[in-house]
C-alpha cells in the first residue's frame, strides 16, 4: 500500500539522499527549484510502501492568498523521482499526488517535463499530455574518448575550429558573469525570434537570486568562452544527485561565428566527468522541432550531435473537478 507524506521543510542533506536514492536528479532540488518559484509554498512529498521510500517529489501551491481570488495550481516542476523497482507502483503514486491537488482544493495539477517522463502507462493522465519536449542525455560515466567517439563529426570538427581560432573556456565565479550570460541570453533570443523561435529573458532579480542560491554555492557553474578576454558565448548548468542538466546559454554574434558554444558544451562535458556526475542532460527542444524545416531544426541537430540518448518527455495540465 502506497502512503504520501507531506512536509514543508527537510534537511537539505537528507532530501538530495533520498533523490539520489530514488533516481532523480537537479531539479527535484529545493536550492535550484525555489528561485524559480519564489513566494510559493513548497512541499516534500515522499511516497512510502511500507517503510521503504520508493518516490520522491518537490511540489508547489501557487495562486490563492488571503481572499483565495485567484486560482490555486498544484506544480510540480519534475514528475516524481522513482526508484528503479518502484515501477509497479507508479500509477498509484500518480492517484496520490491527484488527491492532494484535491485535498489542497487545487483547480488545477500541473507537471513540467523533464528527464524523459512519460504517461503512456498511467491512463488517468495520459489524455493530459499538454506539451512534449525531446531531451538529450548523455552517459558520462565512461572514458571520455568513448565519448568524443559518440559525436558527430561536425561537432568533433567545429570543436577543433574553434580551439585553432582562439577561443578558449574557463568558470565565471561572479555575479557580473552571470549578467553577462543574461545579456548574451537577450541577442540569442532575438536571434532565434528572427528564425520563427524565440524564448523569454528573465529579469534582473531573477539571475541575482540565481546567483545566490545555486551559483555562488557552487550548485552549479557557469562556463564562459572567450577570446583575447573578450566575452563571446556562456553556458550554466546544475548539479545534484548524481546528475547535471544545463539551463541556459547565450552567445554574442561573433560567438557564434567563431562556434563557441560547440567549446563551450565540449568543456561542460569534461567539467561534468571530471565531478564524477554519472550524467548530463544537454537540454530539451519541442517535439515539433525534429521535423525537417523548423525554426528550431538546428537547435535539435546541435543538441543531438553530442551522442546523448534522446528522451521524449511529457508535460501534464489537467483541470481538477473538486
């Protein structure tokens, strides 16, 4: 029999445990999730069979407030972490995080794809699917010349191009690097819009809290490409439990020019084996982006370059009668 417990705080120590434990990875993390969902009620929520843990889960209440006028939604930024012979419990884990959507009086649930979850199994949300990514995992538990032997041979190649041009990659440990990502995030996004894609650029406060609760603590890292001390193209990503996944990038004109964020990704790939961080997820795209002629067609192709296992992941948003 499946019992949920839920908590609003846990020893961080403790929790990144029992993620590790269950198979999860960075962003069932409190440090890296709270910035992002800051002045909501987060919750730990631990799915027990018997006394065994066998799932893990970082859940937030956001709307309502005082006069309860706006809507309250159940997010969870990551499905649940599983532990590996938790498979014939999964479906029910899924009902219970149903009922505390309903318990919390939710109007809606709302799950965020990551790291290759799918529904197919769980016919209760199955029929919720409401976006779903392509992501990139790499195994980086193995030499890296085995590694390396997995790219495609561009990549190989535009790596080698960039080193003979001068570009080289090294940590940015401060906050004005973390700007300076911010502003190189900008001319990204304008770019791809110029291409049909485009993304959003948050706010100032947004990467300083960033700063403070994942950079400056060494959560993650911040890889930046240069040339002649000339900021060209970062890369960031975060660590925990095991696992990394890189979270944003940006790159000026003549970043791209020069194919800094293939030296930017090729070092990220080092950084991470040289931790022992069993893997890396490069990053997701739109299903709709493998298609032959999107806008995002060449974002897939650079992050599919790499060798990394591709992991079709489901976004659940499911309206809950109460």
């Amino acid at each position: 029999m499946i019992k949920m417990e839920t908590s609003a705080r846990v020893n961080d120590d403790e929790w990144e445990r029992l993620v590790q434990a269950c198979g999860g990875h960075p962003l069932h993390l409190p440090q890296i999730q709270d910035v992002d969902q800051a002045g909501h009620e987060r919750m730990h929520v631990v799915f027990q069979n018997g006394s065994q843990p066998v799932a893990c889960a970082l859940a937030y209440q956001t709307g309502g407030g005082r006069f309860r006028k706006r809507p309250r939604r159940l997010l969870l930024p990551a499905s649940p972490a599983f532990r590996a012979d938790a498979g014939a419990d999964r479906a029910l884990i899924y009902e219970k995080i149903l009922e505390l959507a309903r318990r919390l009086e939710c109007s809606e649930l709302i799950i965020q794809p990551q790291w290759g979850t799918q529904f197919e199994d769980v016919p209760l949300f199955s029929s919720h699917v409401s976006e779903i990514l392509i992501e990139f995992v790499l195994d980086t538990n193995r030499d890296l010349s085995a590694i390396e032997a997995g790219m495609h041979r561009t990549h190989r190649k535009n790596v080698r191009r960039a080193a003979r041009d001068g570009v080289t990659v090294s940590p940015e440990t401060t906050l004005e690097g973390l700007l300076t990502l911010r502003a190189m995030q900008q001319v990204s996004s304008e770019r791809s819009a110029k291409k049909g894609g485009g993304f959003t650029v948050r706010d100032r406060s947004f990467f300083e809290r960033l700063y403070t609760s994942v950079y400056s603590s060494g959560r993650g890292e911040l890889l930046m490409a240069t040339k002649d001390g000339k900021p060209l193209a970062g890369l960031a990503y975060v660590t925990g439990a095991g696992r990394a996944v890189t979270v944003r990038s940006g790159s000026t004109p003549e970043g791209y020019a020069l194919q800094a964020m293939y030296a930017l990704q090729s070092r990220a790939i080092e950084r991470v084996q040289e931790r022992g961080i069993l893997e890396l997820n490069l990053g997701g795209v739109p299903e709709v982006a493998a298609t032959p002629g999107h806008p995002q067609r060449g974002l897939y192709e650079f992050k599919l370059g790499w060798g990394g296992t591709e992991r079709r992941s489901e976004a659940i948003r499911m309206a809950i009668d109460t």
